[in-house]
C-alpha cells in the first residue's frame, strides 16, 4: 500500500474512462512492452531533484531551524521542536478505539509472525583442515522510518515499517511522520498510538523530504536544550515523489529500502474472474491518491467490458469517488487486451507491478510463472486490501517497474550480512602458491608477498 501524500483532488467529470491499450496480434520485444504499459506521466524524480536538493542542504545547515520553517511553509503549523513529546504518545494510545487498537493488534501479530520467519540462518563453511568461512547476520544500530501522511491515515504503515526492524533486531528506531495542522502540530493521533502499541518512544512530527534530510544525516541539538536527532543507519518507508527523491539522493549515506511512490495494482484476469471483485480491488488502489495506477490485463473482451460497468458503478457508490476516477481516467491507469496467458504474464513481468492479483484458472499455477512483482495475490480471496492490513506480509513494496531488480520491505533490509575469514597455518600454506600466483597475474605482487612472508624460513 505504498502512497502518496497531499495531492489535491481535482473536479473530474461523473465518467471513468477506463482506457484501452490492446496488444493483440503484435509482437513485442521486453523494452516495447514496457513502452506499452500504462504509466504515470506526471512529474519525476529529475523535475523534483533540484527542490529536494535545496531542501536537504538547508537541513544540513540550518537544522530544527530550517526544520520548522518547512513545517510553516508545507504544513502550516508552529513547531518549537519536532520531538513528540511522550505523554502525546500515551495519550493517543489511551484514546484510541477499541476497534481500532484490536485490528492493529491483530496486525501486529500476524506481521511478526511472517517477519520471525524470514530471519536468514548464519553459516559456517568448511572448505578444508582449518579453513572455515561464515557468514552471519547483524541488524543495522539505527533506523528511520517514514509514515506518510496526505489524502488518509496510515497507521498500518507504522507496523509495517517497525515490526521487521523489530523481527531483525535493531535497538533503535526514530519514526517520522508529517505535522498535522489539526492535531496541533502532532502527526495523526492514530499514528501515534500505533506506534506507541509497538513500543516506539521516538517520533518526529516532520514530513516530506525534510523528514529523510534529518533522518539520514542527524540533526545536531541548539543551544536552547534542544535534544538532538542523531543519524540512522537505514531510511525506510513510503512518500511521494519528494520522499522518494530525497531516498535516492540520501542513499550511500544510509540504505534505503527503494523508492517507493504512488500506489500500483495490476490484475492479471481471465475470463473466469468475477467483475465485481476485479473492479472493486482496482478502486481500493485508486482510491489512494487521483494518480494511482489500477492495471487490468486480461484476454476476455467481455471481461473488460462488465469490468468498465461495475466500475462506474462502483465508483459512484464509493466515498472518494472523485479521486478514483480521476485515478482510473489517468494515463497509468487503463485494460490491456492480450492474445493469452502467455502474453499476459509477458505483460506483467514487463509492468512489474508494486501489487499483483492473480484472477485465472489455476491461479495457483500462473502466480508461480510471475518473476517481477513486489507482493502476488492469489485467486479471489487474496485482495490487496488484505495485504494492506491483516495478510502478515508487508505492503511497502517497489513501485514504478522497480520490482523487477527490488524486493519489498522484510526482515533482511535492517540486516547486513558480515563474512568471516578464521584459517589456520596450515590452511593459508595450502593455497598459499595459488594467492602468490594470482597476485602476479594482477600486477599486485605485494598481495602475494603478504602471504609468503608468514612462510619464510627464519621469520
């Protein structure tokens, strides 16, 4: 459920116009077929480069001063310090709904459960008498998390940020999440009290590319007893073009998870699917943000013609109904009509959706054949929506085709894996001759003078 944040929602006509892109009867090379995808065309990483650029140098310089001149400036409220103070935290906690706190309970434990089992083993191979290598996995000492703020609320996202960062056991976790003008300054009270149920004591109340700034390089405290917030190791989490800007540029100063932006869904359907669950989990992404992208790739004309129906229907009904057609009539959003399976995995693998649904017969057996998606939903009781909240996988997921070479958020992103070299005498005298030859062929005959030394006579 990767979002977007503050977009204004434009007038749009009663209409959805759903386009077409039919790729019947052509053959594509990977490169035409990604041309042939829908896709946003609406401002890019390049366009908003230069803003996030000046942004991120004023946060280095300026610090919690140019900190709350951006919350002035983009939220509209006062800050003396970002800091959420931690009675805010209790409070929101206390006055959460009881509703609410049981599902984001039961979120939470699903999430930890999927998260406890992704945690890779450490090894320890033995490649001979004395000559072991391992490999272990050790969390990062810090992170930043991103929690969008915008057209909703997303306290979901709080869990899925923490709970693997939990699961791989880092010891200190600063979360971030845009000032509200509505809640004094404080990021949502819902978000508060998610992160306050998971244990998370330090949360900022800043937004936008300024928040990744002050997360990944620290911000020093003021003279006037202002703590500081020291650097993390590791950025993760959603946000619009600006967040994800901000991420790439950060990136080699922290990790990142991937520059994840407006929310995706494609549904790859035949003409065994039902319309009205295809075009219901089309409008729960496009409800997201006018520029989300809902992708239906199918060879069932009849499909996409009862699709089309139920989803003027549907959309009337629906509360953000201008948002989702202004989101189902976007360039990024639209049917793509193909000969058969064949080509429709073809498609899917070139679009390399943030979240895939699998509506064919035999789900099962064509999810299988998929290689490029960040999260696949399986047959007609697998919505997105349940990955959203209560699936125990995690909905920050790549966005923009970049789950063809990136994997969605999980246990391993606060992991590095660390290899340890532990041979013995007699090991290293083994291949002592092949490490002296191989330094001689790459003209670095000290590399091999490092080992021959060890084995010197009267050394």
């Amino acid at each position: 459920m990767t979002t977007s944040p503050d977009s204004p929602v434009r007038p749009t006509s009663s209409a959805v116009d759903f386009r077409t892109v039919d790729l019947r009867g052509r053959r594509l090379s990977l490169a035409e077929l990604r041309g042939a995808v829908p896709r946003a065309r609406h401002q890019t990483v390049a366009d908003a480069e230069q803003k996030v650029t000046d942004i991120i140098s004023a946060v280095r310089e300026r610090g919690f001063a140019a900190l709350a001149d951006f919350a002035r400036r983009f939220d509209g409220v006062e800050q003396a310090h970002p800091r959420v103070p931690a009675e805010a935290l209790q409070s929101a906690l206390d006055g959460l709904d009881p509703a609410v706190r049981s599902a984001l309970e039961e979120s939470i434990s699903r999430a930890r459960r999927f998260a406890d089992g992704q945690r890779p083993a450490d090894i320890d191979v033995s490649l001979g008498d004395g000559a072991v290598v391992s490999q272990k996995w050790v969390p990062v000492a810090r992170v930043g998390l991103y929690v969008p703020g915008g057209l909703a609320v997303y306290p979901s996202s709080v869990i899925m940020n923490v709970v693997p960062a939990l699961a791989a056991g880092v010891e200190s976790i600063a979360l971030a999440s845009p000032p509200q003008r509505d809640f004094g300054g404080l990021p949502h009270p819902t978000i508060l009290a998610a992160a306050a149920l998971l244990g998370i004591g330090e949360v900022y109340a800043i937004g936008g590319a300024q928040a990744i700034a002050a997360l990944a390089y620290g911000v020093p405290g003021g003279v006037a007893d202002e703590a500081a917030l020291e650097p993390v190791d590791v950025v993760t989490g959603p946000g619009n073009i600006f967040v994800a800007t901000a991420k790439r540029l950060v990136k080699g100063v922290v990790g990142i998870d991937s520059e994840a932006g407006t929310t995706e869904i494609a549904i790859l359907a035949d003409a065994t699917a039902r319309p009205a669950f295809v075009a219901a989990d089309l409008i729960s992404q496009a409800e997201h943000d006018p520029k989300a992208a809902s992708v239906l790739i199918t060879d069932s004309e009849r499909l996409a013609a009862d699709v089309r129906g139920e989803l003027e229907r549907q959309a009337a009904a629906t509360k953000h109904g201008d948002r989702v057609r202004e989101a189902l009539s976007g360039p990024q959003s639209g049917v793509v009509l193909v000969d058969d399976l064949e080509q429709g995995i073809a498609a899917c693998d070139a679009y390399a959706a943030e979240h895939l649904e699998i509506m064919t017969a035999d789900a099962s057996a064509v999810a299988a054949r998929i290689r490029n998606a960040g999260a696949i939903f399986v047959g007609d009781y697998s919505p997105v929506s349940l990955g959203d909240y209560c699936a125990g996988s995690n909905h920050v997921l790549p966005t923009s085709g970049t789950a063809a070479f990136s994997s969605g958020l999980n246990v391993t992103t606060f992991l590095r894996a660390i290899q340890v070299i532990n041979y013995t005498e007699s090991a290293l005298e083994e291949v002592s001759g092949h490490i002296v030859s191989l330094a001689g062929a790459e003209d670095l005959p000290a590399h091999g003078d490092a080992v021959a030394a060890r084995f010197r006579a009267g050394r």
